[in-house]
C-alpha cells in the first residue's frame, strides 16, 4: 500500500474498493453521503453498560490483515472506533495489523476501544498472552479484555481469575474485564450478572436468538448489572446450509431481500437494524473484512428510520422457515444427550465457517484445536436422541459427518 502518513491515495482506495465491487450492496441511506465527505457524521456511541464508557455501536471485527490499513483507516474516520480482535484471529495476524496500523498513527491510539482476547482461565497463561498480543498491537494497555468462548462461568471465571484481573487493571495493562460467548448464552450471562466483576461480556446475538425468551432474560440480567453487552454474529449464518431439505434457504431469502431493498436497505442491513432497537445491546461486532461491507454497515448504523412492525415479523418468519439450518448454541441441551464427549455446537461451527463464509482456514483453525478423539466419536456416536431435543431440528449426524469428511 502507498500509503503516505494520515493519507491513502485515490488510487489507493479505489483499487482496494473496486476488487470488492463498491457500490454493488451500498444502498442510498442519505446519511452515509456526509460520512464520506468527511464532514463530522459519525457513527453513534452508547454506554458500555454501567463502566462509564461509551462505545460506537458499529464495532470493527477481527478479520483484517497486514494489507488492510486503508479500512481501518476509513473505519476510524467514520467512527468505527471499536476495534476487536483475538490473540488467535489469523494465527495473530489480525493484531499484528492493528500493531502496524498504530504504529503509522499513534495519535489515534486513545480514541480506539480496543478489545482482544485468549482462549485461557489460566492466570500465568493469560499474562503470557496478553503480553504477546500488547507486544504485537504496539500498545501499552487493552482497553477490554475477554477470556474467549466461555461457556461455563462457574468453572472458568474462578476466583483466580478475578484477581487476575483486579491486578491486572491496578496494573494499567487492561482497563475493563470479560468474556466472550458462543454457547449456552442462556446460562452464563444471569451467571455473570450474579458474580458482580463482569464489566463486558461479547456474546451470539441476532433476529433468530432475540426472540427467545430465555435469551431476553438473559440479557436484562446483563442490563440489570450494569455489564455492557456486545452483539456478534448478527447476521446469523446458517451452521448447516448444504442439504436439499434446508432449501427453503433460497426461496426465504430471495422474498426476504427483496421486501427489504423495496423499503431500502439490504436483508444484512435489516438484520443489524434489529440488533440495535434493543438499547441493552451496546455495540454490534461485525467482521467488514473489506470497503464495501465496512460502508453498507456504516450506513445501516447511521441511518435512524426504524423498522416497521411488519419487518420485524419478517424475519421471524424467514427466522421461522429456516431454522435447521442455524444452531442456536445451546449447548447444554444436545450435548448431554450423547453418549461420547463431542462438543456439537463448536463443530456446527466450524460448518458455519466452512459452509456459509467459505473461510476454510477458519473451520480448520477450530476444528484442528479439537482432540483426535473427539474427532473419532463422531463416527461412533447415536446422535438420534440429541437430534430429537434440538430445538432447532438440526440434522446434527449428517452435519458433523459432513464436516468430519470435509476438514479431515
Ligand atoms: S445442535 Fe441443536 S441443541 Fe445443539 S447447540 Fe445447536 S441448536 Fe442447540
């Protein structure tokens, strides 16, 4: 990239942004046009529950790399201030760009909340790790740090733990403390709200899980406790889009779309737009690995025509329609009803990564964390009574067989 300090060319941009199409998915929300004239329109912020911080509530997910500087240039200038990232993201290469990004322009530091994370509840491990990722972001402190994928808060979130990150904050190296979820939401936010030191929390929230009444209790527990409450996976991919039986994909979508750009914006920018009439919800983490999808969702975010009655019922018809092909996370529910330890939901994850993003590395990553003897389960395991309790009627056998042939 030629990109000369505070500066990127217009050739610059318009390479980056017309590999990708720009234009293509960015519908006419009139607010973004001020956004990209650099006048002052900036994306709003909300509280980050009771810390006294307040947070864009459009966040940058970890998907960049060393060659991506003009969008995380374009996103801080749009207001795009939340920056998220994982010690693991891109085998450390999403915080080595956010490193070299500082690096050319320090000045901007301070007005970043910068959020990482490591896959530990071990102390000694969590001060290697976060040392690492301080070393490679070119930063002398976090300003929310997360233990990452918990999903079980009475065994990882330890009494070690929260004087770890006592010490850890009188230090100056984090300034905030939580965890992120993709799983059994339902159980650990209440769990949370009731430990009392839970400043943050990032967890699987969109149109298909917002509606169920568990997870609205669980996230007023949050609010009650003054947690700020992050939003991530938003768009809700499918874990398991690849048989004929989940075709309904198709047809649902196609309805869904077109009703939404009849009214102006996108299915994905719908989507965000729901997430966001819950004022509990913070800020939305959203990977925009590249110009367009950074400027489609900076739009949705400043754009304030709110979705209609009929909207809303929409998408929980297509939520309807569609569910099994979306695994919900839950756990607690299909994975007590093995016989073998398997954790299904991470594995229906890796099917999210590799079947709906196309991100092979992605699912690989997750599923060669995985031991050799969980992967040998899933050929021995009766998923028939877990497939009964789902209540997603995810056909959980065909997914992780599919799965297990094609990461092997
Ligand atoms: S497979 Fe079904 S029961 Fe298991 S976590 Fe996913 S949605 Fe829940």
């Amino acid at each position: 990239m030629s990109a000369k300090k505070g500066k990127f060319s217009r050739r610059d941009f318009l390479k980056t942004a017309g590999t990708v199409g720009l234009g293509s998915v960015l519908l006419p929300l009139g607010s973004m046009a001020e956004a990209q004239t650099g006048s002052q329109t900036m994306v709003p912020t909300r509280p980050f529950g009771k810390t006294g911080v307040s947070v864009p509530i459009l966040g940058l997910g970890g998907d960049l790399g060393l060659q991506d500087m003009i969008v995380f240039r374009q996103a801080f200038k749009m207001g795009v201030t939340y920056w998220d990232t994982a010690d693991s993201y891109g085998w450390g290469n999403n915080e080595k760009a956010i490193g070299k990004y500082f690096s050319k322009f320090p000045e901007h530091r301070p007005r970043i909340f910068l959020v990482t994370k490591a896959a530990t509840s071990n102390p000694k491990k969590l001060t290697d790790q976060l040392n690492q990722s301080l070393k490679r972001m070119n930063t002398s402190y976090i300003d929310m740090y997360f233990i990452h994928y918990v999903s079980n808060v009475k065994n990882e979130l330890t009494d070690e733990v929260k004087a770890w990150a006592e010490q850890t904050k009188a230090r100056g190296k984090i300034r905030l403390f939580g965890f992120s979820a993709h799983k059994n939401m339902e159980e650990s936010l209440p769990a949370a709200a009731e430990l009392g030191w839970i400043d943050g929390i990032m967890m699987s929230y969109n149109y298909r899980l917002m509606v169920k009444p568990e997870m609205q209790r669980a996230v007023e527990a949050c609010a009650k406790a003054g947690i700020g409450l992050t939003a991530m996976k938003t768009q809700a991919a499918f874990s398991a889009n690849f048989y004929a039986s989940i075709g309904s994909d198709t047809d649902d979508a196609l309805k869904l779309t077109e009703k939404f750009l009849e009214k102006g914006y996108t299915a994905e920018q719908a989507r965000l737009k729901v997430v966001w009439e819950n004022p509990a919800i913070a800020s939305i983490c959203s990977g925009m690995p590249n110009m367009t999808i950074l400027q489609a969702n900076t739009a949705a975010a400043l754009n304030k025509q709110k979705l209609s009655w009929r909207d809303k019922q929409r998408l929980e018809h297509y939520a309807h329609q569609t569910a099994s092909g979306y695994c919900a996370g839950c756990a607690n529910i299909c994975e007590s009803l093995v016989d073998y330890n398997i954790p299904i939901s991470d594995i229906m994850r890796c099917s999210m990564y590799y079947h709906s993003y196309g991100d092979r590395d992605k699912a690989l990553g997750l599923y060669n964390s995985l031991p050799a003897e969980i992967k040998e389960n899933i050929l021995k395991a009766d998923f028939s009574n877990a497939e009964k309790g789902c209540p997603q009627k995810l056909q959980i056998g065909k997914v992780l067989m599919k799965i297990y042939e094609d990461l092997a």
